[in-house]
C-alpha cells in the first residue's frame, strides 16, 4: 500500500512537471522544465517505484496484464532517456543539383553531423492551386480603396465570374510560364494576381551507398535509411534553388513504441476480469 502511494505521488509530481513545462513552451519562455532536477529526479523515483514492484510482486499468470502494463512503463521511460542522451537531429539546407553530394552537414553549434552515407537533391517540384485575383477599378494605383472585388476565384467551368463585370476564362490568364500577373478589361479595370498557394511539392533526394538510390521526398511523406528519417519541410520560393530538411536518428523509436503498446495490452488485460465480474453479475 506504501508503495501504491508512493508511486501515485511520483505520477502526480510528473504530471504537474508536464503540465507546467507545456505552458513555459506555449508562451515561448526558454526555461526547460523537462531537464530540470526536479522532473529527472521524479522521473528516476518513479522508475524505481515501478522496478521495485515489479520485482516484488509474485508472479501469476492471473496478473500478467499488471506485469504488461508496468514492464511497458519501465521501457518508455528508458526510452525517452536514450532518446533525449542520443538523439541525433538538425535542420539544413540544400541545393537542387544532382552533382553534388554530401555526407555531413552543419549543426546549429557549428558541429558536422556525417549520416554514414552521401546525398543530394537531383529535382524539385511545386504544384500550385489554380491563381485567385482581385479586382481594381485604377490599374496605377493597386490600394484598398481602388478594390471592386477582393477575391475572384476559378469556378468549376474554369472561369473566373466577375459578376456584372462579365466573365474571364482560365486560359486567358495563362501564357507560357503560368499565370499572369496582371490582366485588364475591356473597362479598364484589372484584375491582379494573388499569391498562389502551393497544393503540394516533393523533391527527388538520391542517396549514395555504394549505388545510387533516388526516393522521393513530401511533406507527411518522409523518408529512412539506415535509421536516418529525412523530412521535406520547405523550399527557396524565389528560384527554387535548394530545400530545407530535417533529419532525425532516434534508436529508441522502436523500443518506446513498444513500451507504449505493452501499456495498452497490460491494462486491456488487467481489465477483462473486472468486465467479466460485471457480466456474471
């Protein structure tokens, strides 16, 4: 029963530990209550909270979902510390060329973080929505109060509806590079291109190991080799010139989720006898 309470005292010191180091982060404050004393000192107790009862309670097929559940929460927490110890992760850029490879790139402390292995970007791809407009009645002076109307958008017949100003089809704002930024009327109004919206863009990234590799890179739509997880997160909007990734090697990806599973299974177990119970009844 000590140790019951123990371990309930151990949870809620975490829990209010989390809580505050959530609020610290939403309001942007750099203190990081996850490394402080105080949270690795709760984290620890708890942990030997939990190794103490497991090793103490006697072991029975009846309580395998207590062992499940405990066991898992011992390998999240170890994991999350190997994590935290041993993760390997940064953000960088990248040209589009498909000539020129690396191997290690810079971090945010100056220190090179090598992958074991080259690579690069051999192409990059944007696709757009279709262009929005805005309507102005004086094609010199593009403010507010020249503004007829605010937003003219493509219809399903791929044209542009400028209500009693009449109608302007998709293809007459199109030429060779896309669509034009500018466009006036038979009235002297104009209609003058809004940012375009990207839908989606991906980038081929090559990976040398001996053989070339070539993948493709999107966002939600990252990559992994040799544990290495490669994240598409933006590009040069002027010239489309290089890429911004993200790459992250995490060992205890794998034992942390495990453990996570194991939580889920154990309690799952421990509570069939109660449903059980309730059923007879």
């Amino acid at each position: 029963m000590k140790q019951l309470k123990l371990s309930v005292w151990m949870m809620a010191i975490i829990g209010v530990l989390l809580v505050i180091g959530s609020l610290l982060v939403s309001f942007g404050k750099a203190e990081n209550v996850y490394t402080s004393p105080t949270f690795l000192a709760a984290v620890a107790a708890f942990t030997v909270v939990l190794v103490f009862g497991i090793v103490r309670f006697p072991f029975s097929f009846k309580k395998m979902g207590f062992f499940i559940c405990h066991i898992g929460l011992v390998v999240i927490i170890v994991s999350a510390v190997v994590s935290w110890l041993f993760t390997k992760d940064t953000s960088f850029s990248i040209p589009v060329n498909n000539g020129m490879f690396y191997g290690e790139v810079a971090q945010d402390d100056g220190s090179m973080l090598e992958f074991g292995f080259d690579i690069s970007v051999a192409d990059f791809k944007v696709e757009k929505y279709e262009a929005d407009y805005r309507l102005f009645n004086n094609p010199h002076e593009l403010t507010d109060e020249n503004v007829v109307i605010d937003l003219v958008f493509q219809n399903r017949k791929s044209v542009y509806d400028l209500g009693e100003y009449g109608t302007v089809s998709a293809s007459s704002l199109k030429d060779e590079n896309g669509y034009i930024d500018f466009y006036e009327l038979e009235n002297g109004y104009t209609l003058v291109k809004l940012a375009e919206v990207d839908k989606s863009y991906s980038a081929a990234l090559q990976i040398f190991d001996g053989d070339i590799e070539t993948v493709e890179l999107a966002v939600n739509k990252p990559y992994v080799y040799k544990g290495w997880k490669f994240y598409l997160m933006g590009y040069d909007e002027q010239n489309l010139s290089y890429v911004n990734l993200y790459v992250k090697k995490d060992i205890a990806n794998i034992p942390f989720a495990v453990g996570i599973w194991m939580v889920i299974i154990g309690t799952f177990a421990e509570c069939l006898p109660i449903l059980r119970k309730e059923e007879k009844e």
